[in-house]
C-alpha cells in the first residue's frame, strides 16, 4: 500500500425528511463526519455518524472530527499502512473513540479495496452481494399512521419489520401491530431505555413471539441483560453494549445475549467487526448488521460487512428515500428486489459524495 498523503474531514448536517424518534430522542437533522482518506491518486471514502448530541453513545459529531483532526489523523498521515491492525496499533494509546476511530479505518478499507481493483463487501471476505434488508419504524404520531407504515412495508415485500419501543410507546404498540398483523416477523428496539425493575413487562412481551429484543437495558451493560436474558424466552440482541471483541465475548460468555447487531463504525471499523462476527460464528451467535441513519455512503459500508457468513437476520439497511429527499451518497442506496439490496460491483464501497451536496451540507471542513 501507497502511505498515506492526508486526510480530508468535512463534518456535514443532513436535513432528514421527517423526524427520527427513539428512546433517547428526536433528530429533524443528522450530523456526520465524511472521511477522505488521500493516498497519491487513490482515496478512500467513509462516513462516521454518532448524531449531533452524545445521546446514542458518549461520541458526537464535533467531538469526532476534534478527535480525528487532533489525534488520529496525525498518527498515520506520512505512514505506509499495510492493514487494519496497523491502524488499530498506532492507535491503542487512544482510549474508546471507536466511532472517531471506525471512520477512518473504513475509508482505508475503501481505499485497500480500490487499491485492489475489487469491490468492498468482496475484500471483506462476503459471500455474495445480495444482501437482505428489512423495515425500520420509529415512534410515531399515532398507532393508525404505524399501522399504515407497516401495511406499506408488507405490500412492498420486506420479510422482517423493526420496531422502535420507548416509554409511552411500548405493550399496547406491540399488541396492536401483532393484532393487526399475527404471521409478520416483528421484533422491538428498545435503545437502552429500560431496567431489569421492568422485568415484568418483559414476560408479558414473550406472548407476542418476536423474533428479538434489542438492546432492552442500558447502553453499556452486559451483566444485567445476562439476568433477563435468563428470565425471558424471547432473544436478546445486544447493540449498543457490543463495542469491541472483548466486550462480546465476554456477553456472550456469560449469556447476556443470543443475537449480536454489527454497525463497523460502532465497534471501530471493519477490522474489529470482522473480528466480532468471525468470534460469534464459532460460538454459534448470528449477526445482523444495523445502521446509523447514514447517507448512501455510510450505508454502503454496511451493506459490505452484511454480505459476510453468519449474517443471518435482514440488515437495517434504507434506500435513500427512507430518510433524505436528496442523499449526500451518489449513486443513492436502492432497492433491487423485495426486501434486498445489491452491493456494487465497482472497486471500493461504490459510493461517493455528490461534490455539490457534500458543498452544501459542509458546515466544518479540516485537512490533516
């Protein structure tokens, strides 16, 4: 590999068509960080979304591009890096950050992809670049609009819907979405919004034969989840406390889940996510693949890692339409068939930046 010569930041506002509402707020607008890394005549793209506020995580989009202008990118500008675990190296004195470090090491697998001539998902190790996707729903204004979102998402062939679930949005949704429709696969995402004090509604959530609850206590736990997850019959998929290798085997040591949900830039980058997935396949722990509201780009980028082996549940991957009038990614993320979407077979991830979007939407720009 060519060293690499710099890297270009551009942290962006996203103005999404609706407001995106879960168990720890709403966003009318996504903030990300669009990643370039710049080696000779190659490059590579990715994107680092952790929203505006540290409210899905301790990591937000200022402090990622602060991180990465300051610490990360001086690291390895200048430096030849031959691997993922070169990147992860230079980097071990830097604590946590995975999000800050997940955009970069992902722009590098775009460009080692590149610097290949092969396809992204392919340089990854996938299977095949059809990938299948499902349904996502967030809390919504009323129960009939929900119903009516569902109806869509069935009539168009998706296998699989996610629902958000908070507090106040929570048994009588549930109960009112498998009463309207019994066969459908449903399961609940509740973002770390509830305590094992709540463990009765948990039982009472077994009636309704859903195929996972994701992530159901706090954001960093794996002790507690292990309790429910031994009080329950429905599958705990952890999220949110899956940040590193470490951290899964230890959840799934102690039986703190039976579902694991991969998004790269969460856990760091494809280097330790493909780490994660190949730890979960020999412990017999399938994977699925979940997004952050990205543009085209980042979406890309998981549509890559959701080809490996032992993805085995439909991704939490949206054609553009779901969330942006108009996507900052070209060509923007589409459907190719009922409940799938196809990664590119171009070098790399297969999605750039609109110059004039990326423009547009840039509100901070920083080249290290």
């Amino acid at each position: 590999m060519p060293r690499i010569d710099a890297l270009e930041l551009f942290r962006v506002r996203m103005p999404l068509v609706y407001p995106f509402t879960t168990a720890y707020g709403s966003d009318d607008v996504i903030e990300s960080i669009i990643v370039k890394v710049v080696s000779g005549e190659l490059y590579g793209w990715a994107e680092a979304q952790a929203f505006k506020a540290p409210t899905y995580c301790p990591e937000y989009a200022e402090g990622l591009l602060l991180m990465m202008r300051k610490y990360l990118a001086p690291a390895i500008v200048g430096k030849r890096i031959e691997s993922g675990e070169e990147l992860e190296r230079i980097w071990s004195c830097f604590k946590g950050n995975h999000f800050a470090k997940g955009g970069i090491d992902m722009a590098w697998w775009d460009l080692y992809a590149r610097s290949r001539g092969e396809p992204l998902w392919k340089t990854l190790g996938g299977t095949g670049p059809l990938v299948e996707v499902g349904a996502d729903f967030g809390v919504m204004h009323s129960l009939d609009a929900l119903l009516e979102k569902i109806d869509g998402a069935v009539e168009a062939g998706y296998k699989r819907v996610k629902l958000k679930y908070a507090p106040g949005w929570d048994l009588e949704m549930v109960t009112t979405v498998r009463r309207a429709f019994p066969k459908m696969t449903f399961h609940i995402d509740c973002n770390g919004a509830y305590r094992l004090s709540d463990l009765a509604m948990f039982e009472k959530l077994d009636e309704y034969g859903l195929a996972m609850i994701e992530q159901p206590l706090m954001h960093d736990d794996l002790v507690d989840h292990a309790t429910l997850a031994k009080s329950i019959r429905t599958p705990i998929c952890l999220d949110e406390s899956i940040t590193s290798l470490d951290r899964a085997r230890k959840a799934i040591e102690i039986g703190a889940c039976r579902w694991v949900n991969i998004k790269p830039v969460r856990v760091g980058g494809f280097t330790p996510a493909l780490k994660i997935n190949e730890y979960c396949m020999k412990a017999g722990v399938p994977c699925w693949v979940g997004g952050m509201v990205e543009s085209a780009l980042g979406a890309a980028h998981c549509l890559a890692m959701a080809t490996l082996e032992n993805m085995k549940y439909p991704s939490d991957i949206f054609p553009s339409s779901r969330f942006y009038a108009r996507d900052l990614g070209r060509p923007e993320m589409a459907l190719s068939g009922p409940s799938q979407i196809t990664a590119a077979s171009v070098p790399g991830v297969g999605v750039e930046p609109d110059p004039e979007q990326l423009q547009r939407m840039t509100v901070e720009y920083v080249r290290v």
